[in-house]
C-alpha cells in the first residue's frame, strides 16, 4: 500500500504543481465539478466533466442549460474541499466573501455587495435559504451542512424567483430527502485543538411511499487561540444538532415534513490589535507593548467570561400535487433563533478604549409559497406564486465602557441599546421561458413586492446619575421612539439564451434586484434612530457562456457582468465611534470564468477565478455629514480571486484511493467602505489538502489539512481612527475521519 500511495501523491505533486500554475488572467464564473449524487455513484461515473443537477429556476435542470451564473457543489465535493461552513463555501467561489463578527452574525458579499449592519430592522444583500426556505438572521443557519445534498451560489440579482433582499444573490441549501431505500452512516472524526465529533444517518421506509429520515451530528473543540489573561483557550466550544423527515407520496401528491434543532456553547472571540496601522503614537506603543508578550496573533488578553452561545429550531410542510398541466406546491416553514453572546471589542487590557458587549436577540420568522410550475414536458417553460413573510426580532445590546487618555473619558459609560423591530412581506411572481427558431429561448420573469416595516428604538443608560452617558450614544442623549416605512418595488428578469449545439450555450440577462429599506442601530439620538435608509435598488447586465469540449472531458464556463446600484445600504464604524448606516450609489464590472478538466477517471483538475472592480460612484448623507466615499473601492471586493485544485485517484487494496489539493488565493481588499489602512487585508493564499480510502463496502478513512502553510489572515475587523482590531482564521489544522455507510 505504501508504494501504492507514495506513486499516488508523487503523481498529484507534479499535476499541481502545473494547476497552481494555471492561468489567473481576468477570471470567475465557479461551477466546482461536484454532483450530487451518492460516493459509489460519482466514483463509477463514465470519463469526463459529470452533469450537475440544480433548481435554480424552480425545476430540476442540468447545470449546463441554466443561463445564470451559478456554482455548484454537491456532497461529495464538500467533503473533499472540508467545507463545513458558508465561510469555506464563499473561499472556493469567486466573487464572493464572507466574513463573521460572531455566529450570529455573518456577513456575505457577492460581486462586492452585502450587509454588516446588526441592526434588528436591517437584512443582508445575499439570501441564504434551507430547502427553499428563506432565513430572514443569517446565523439561524447552523444545521444547513448536516446531511446536505449540495449548495448552490447563484451571483447576481435573484429577484424574481428569490425575492425580497436578494440584489447580490443567493446562497441555497438543499438537504437530502427520504427515498424507498433503508440506508445511513456512522462517521467520528478527531483532530488539532482537541477536537472531535461524530455525525449518525439513517433512512427508514415504513410503508408504501413512505419513509423517514433523521439526521445528527455532535463536535467539541477546545479552540485554536489561546487567552493569556485566563490561561483559557478560545475559539472553540461545543455544537449539536439533528433534523428529522417523514415524506409521504400517494397517487399524484407528496408531503414532506421537516423539523430540525440545533444548538452551539461556544467561547468568545479572540482579537489583536493590528498596532503597525495605529496613526496615534500614543497607540502604537500602548499596542506594542502588550504584543511584546505573544507569541502569535492568535494570543489575545480578552476579559474573562467571553462566549457565543446559539439555538435555533425549523419546522417545514411541504406539499406537492402534479397535475397534468402543473405542479402545485405549497411550502410553509417556521423557524425561531435565540443568540447571546458576550463580546471583548479590542482583546488587549492596557488599551484606553475598553469595550464589554453583550448581545442578547430573539428572532422568529414565519413564511408561506405556493407555486405553479410548468410539468418538464411542456415546451415552454413557466412558473408562478404568491409569497408572503412575516419576522419579528427583539434585539438588546449592552456597551460596558472604560476610556481613558488620549481617548476622551466621556466616552466611558454603562449602556444598553433597546431594537424591537418587525417585518411583514407580500408578493407575487411568474416567470416564463419560450424556445423559438430551434436554437434561441427568451425567458422574462417578474415579480411585486410589498415590504413594511416597524420599529421602535430605546437608549437606556444603566449607569448612576451623574455618570456620562458614553459610547455608543456619546455625545447624543437619551431616546424612546417608534419608526415605520412601506416599499413597493418590482423586480424582473429578461435573458435570451442560444444553443448553437448541444454543448454549447451563450446568453444575454438583464435583471433589477431589490433590498428593503431599514432604520440604523445603537444610534446616538432620536433624529438617527428613525433616518430611513432607502431601499436599494440594482440593475445587472450579463453576457455569459457554458462551453464543453474534448468529448465533455473539458468544461469552460464564463461570464461578464456590469453592475449599477441606486442607493447601496453601507455601514461603518465611524471615527466618531458612532455607527454609520448610509445609501451611496456605485458601479461594478468583473469577469468570471470557471474550467474544469476530466481527461480520466482517475483525474480531475480545476480553475474557478474572479476580476471585480467595484467602486463608489456618490458620497453619502448621515447625520448631516458627508462621507467621502466617492471614488472608493467597495469593502469586502477583491479585485482578484482564484481557487485551483486538482484530485488523484486509483484502484487500491479492494477499495479506491483519492488525494486532493488545493489553494485558494485572493487579492486585497477593504473592510470598510472609507478604505483607511486600517481597515486593509493584504492579498493571502490558503493551501488545502485531502486524503481518502474507501472500501468496496463503504468504510472510508479521511484525511484533511486545512491552511498547509500557516497563513495569518483575518475572518473579521473593526476599525476605527485607524486602529485595527481583528479575529483571525484558524492556524494549520488536520482532522481525521473514520465512516461506514451501510
């Protein structure tokens, strides 16, 4: 087995080495070669790029056929890349970036366009859905990655099919469902920080067209920083969760009926001071002397009694009824979110500018579809329905503050933030696609909306009289005040696509994507606390191609794009230590191309990569003031983005082995929209590793290595008067896996 697996890796060495050496000119559609079908299945398959599935119009399509650009990863990929989080899924898809403040808080950008506002009234840019449900809080998706079937990025405007607060895209989960078949797996898994953890499936038919499937996983770490306050480590904790399916069909109908749970005690963050952007020479030595004591940025001296701790639970029906001419469906879905946490800003105890934040949110959300949609034998293609969403969401944030010289001292204080905000939502949409003259099909979709929103904001000052008021309301004053709006908006979609021939597909899309309008957080009077910010609003032009060659052993896809937002929601942390949350205008333009070479069975090599040059094109209005963003790059867009990876297999000792690698490299960019040098991450390149062997019955061992080459590079920053404040990504890490299906 030795010589088996040394012939195995020399071979995968030199093919990556030619990989990384691939081209990386303008670059970034990403459709990662990753069916969704079973292990057994996908390993089997003929020589060439496999089919890949996907419902990004509401029906079952090979990837090749959809005229959006759209990424794909099944199961089997996932497992290969170690994708167990929307971070690792935005690092391998171009143009697209994902930052967290906390597990309650994600924060997604595709194209340069997203949200990091907590304000209980504000949404992100990019919807995150669970089986076609739509999460209004991002961090109500903890459970998405247990038993998944695939995920699927659409990048650009989706909203005609997707709706409200989808003008960057959508990132959609879609779990395995209950078949006719009894089958699961057992998997436990141990590795660096102490971690460990195990998953358990199992698939149960009952009765004619009946079955059951549930779902668990349990994993604990000690964490990968370490606090030298406490001699406690951070960054780690203990999740759990399940999800449990019973699907029924008879006749023309199927029901199926999910619920699931999920639950994370996890510790606090872990922050450095990044001190070499510190403008103040006060700072700079108050930073360097606490950093003279640790060893890495991964030490902080964060105050005791920090942590995250998250539970959320889902219940979903979902009906269907195919009719010779349609299908109905209806999907109806609830979900509840409680997060608490308890938050060092700066992690550095001789800092004059000390920050204990605790967060406490409860949100719950209620959602109802119905849906027509054409049967797959109609020549045009059609779908049409009714949406409606309702959320409510009551949000405390209390601010504990010590400031000192050179900082002013009023800023010091003891303060809690007071949102309750609600959300109703209704809308309706149809889409249409016709073929005509043999080789063209034109698709035009709609769809209106009707949004309102409510909120009522309070500034409590926990402090004793005669004490300052403090941050975040410093130098405002005290408020209690409701605030209300409605938006109307359409939405529409109009591509014309050509299929010259059966593997080759260009096409054409002009869509408008819309996001709600929202009131700002932790504002430091009243007049701030009810200032609208508008809704936005997106205009997308694509020109696009889906392209197979060398009998379907090479796949290229690409495409351009042009973007113009009216009215981008941007928020900042402001030099003032107030919180910013504007409209400005701004103007994208990228290119994407995604290749994928299959040449063997025992091959496969790929190229996902991105060119995006977003800029400010207004200076926004806050408080009077205006922001000289103009010009600007937009936060969170790096110019450049390129994922390569090649995978190895073969034949060995009754089973088949597989050894991946891959890296993904990205170029600077800004956290934040004033684009000071505080708030810049530098380029950075991050080398993954994968190795396998599974059985002819079904045991697999794994290996993987996450960041190979110790890269330091940050998941989240805070900046303000050029102080820079951030949580860095894990060091180098390995975690080995031991599965049986059955």
């Amino acid at each position: 087995m030795r010589g088996n697996f040394a012939s195995l890796l020399s071979r995968l060495l030199c093919t990556a080495a030619a990989g990384v050496a691939a081209p990386v000119f303008a670059q970034g559609t990403a459709v990662i070669n990753a069916p969704a079908a079973s292990a057994p299945a996908e390993e089997k398959a003929a020589i060439g790029v496999a089919d890949i599935v996907v419902t990004a119009r509401k029906r079952a399509e090979n990837l090749q056929d959809v005229p959006i650009a759209v990424t794909a990863l099944g199961s089997v990929a996932m497992e290969r890349a170690h994708i167990t989080s929307v971070l690792d899924v935005a690092a391998l898809t171009p143009g697209v970036t994902m930052t967290q403040f906390n597990i309650g808080e994600p924060q997604t950008y595709i194209r340069g366009v997203g949200s990091q506002t907590d304000s209980a009234a504000s949404e992100s840019s990019v919807t995150i859905s669970m089986d076609e449900v739509a999460i209004g809080r991002g961090g109500a998706t903890s459970i998405a990655f247990l038993d998944a079937n695939r995920v699927e990025v659409l990048r650009g405007p989706q909203g005609t099919l997707y709706g409200r607060n989808a003008s960057a895209g959508t990132i959609s989960f879609y779990s395995n469902r209950p078949t006719d078949r009894f089958e699961g797996s057992v998997e436990a898994s141990a590795g660096s920080f102490r971690t460990f953890g195990g998953k358990g499936i199992v698939n149960l038919p009952v009765g004619d067209g009946m079955a059951f499937r549930a779902a668990g996983q349990y994993s604990d770490s000690r964490g990968y920083a370490y606090n030298l306050l406490t001699g406690k480590h951070l960054q780690g904790g203990e999740r759990y969760g399940g999800r449990l399916q019973f699907q029924a069909e008879k006749d023309a109908w199927t029901v199926l009926l999910t619920g699931d749970y999920s639950k994370d005690n996890l510790d606090g963050d872990s922050r450095s001071i990044v001190s070499t952007y510190l403008a103040s020479p006060t700072f700079a030595r108050l930073a360097a002397a606490s950093n003279a004591d640790r060893k890495n940025v991964w030490e902080s001296e964060t105050i005791p009694g920090t942590f995250q701790r998250r539970r959320n639970y889902g219940l979903v029906g979902r009906v269907e009824y195919a009719a010779d001419w349609a299908t109905l469906t209806s999907l109806t879905a609830y979900r509840n979110n409680l997060y608490s946490l308890r938050a060092d800003y700066v992690g550095e105890t001789n800092f004059p500018f000390q920050t204990d934040d605790r967060v406490n949110e409860a949100s719950h959300q209620f959602s109802q579809e119905l849906r027509l949609t054409s049967p797959s034998s109609s020549k045009i293609q059609w779908v049409a329905g009714l949406f409606y969403y309702s959320d409510s969401i009551d949000r405390q944030e209390r601010f504990v503050v010590t400031a000192v010289a050179p900082l002013p001292t009023a800023l010091g204080g003891d303060n809690t933030a007071l949102q309750n905000a609600s959300t109703k939502s209704y809308a309706a949409f149809g889409q249409v696609t016709i073929p005509f003259a043999s080789i063209f099909e034109l698709t035009l979709g709609a769809r209106i909306s009707r949004d309102k929103k409510e909120v009522f904001q309070q500034a409590v000052h926990n402090a004793p009289a005669g004490q300052g008021l403090g941050f975040p309301f410093f130098p405002g004053s005290l408020y209690a005040v409701p605030a209300s709006a409605s938006f109307t908006k359409p939405t529409w979609r109009a591509t014309l696509a050509m299929e010259p021939s059966p593997d080759k597909h260009f096409y054409l899309s002009y869509d408008r994507g819309y996001k709600s309008g929202t009131f700002t957080s932790q504002a430091q009077n009243a007049t701030q606390a009810t200032f609208l910010v508008k809704p936005e609003q997106l205009d997308s032009f694509n020109l696009g191609a889906k392209t197979q060659w060398l009998d379907n052993t090479l796949r290229v896809n690409a495409d351009l794009f042009y973007l113009d937002y009216k009215k981008l929601q941007v928020f900042e942390f402001g030099a003032n230590l107030n919180f910013i949350l504007a409209n400005a205008n701004a103007r994208i333009k990228g290119a994407e191309i995604q290749v994928v070479i299959a040449p063997s069975r025992n091959l496969n090599v790929g190229m996902n990569a991105s060119l995006l040059d977003g800029k400010f094109t207004s200076n926004p209005q806050f408080a009077g003031a205006t922001l000289a963003y103009k010009g600007n790059r937009l936060s969170r867009a790096p110019r450049y983005k390129v994922s390569n990876y090649v995978e190895l297999s073969e034949d060995m000792f009754g089973g088949r082995g597989l050894v991946r690698l891959s890296q993904a490299f990205q170029s600077d960019f800004f956290y934040n929209p004033s684009n000071d040098v505080a708030g810049l991450q530098k380029a950075y390149s991050v080398l993954n590793g994968f190795a396998s062997w599974e059985s002819e019955s079904g045991l697999k061992l794994s290996l993987s290595a996450d960041n190979l080459t110790n890269e330091q590079y940050s998941v989240h920053h805070i900046s303000f008067q050029n102080l820079g404040v951030r949580i860095f990504a894990p060091p180098r890490s390995y975690t080995f896996t031991v599965s049986q299906r059955f």
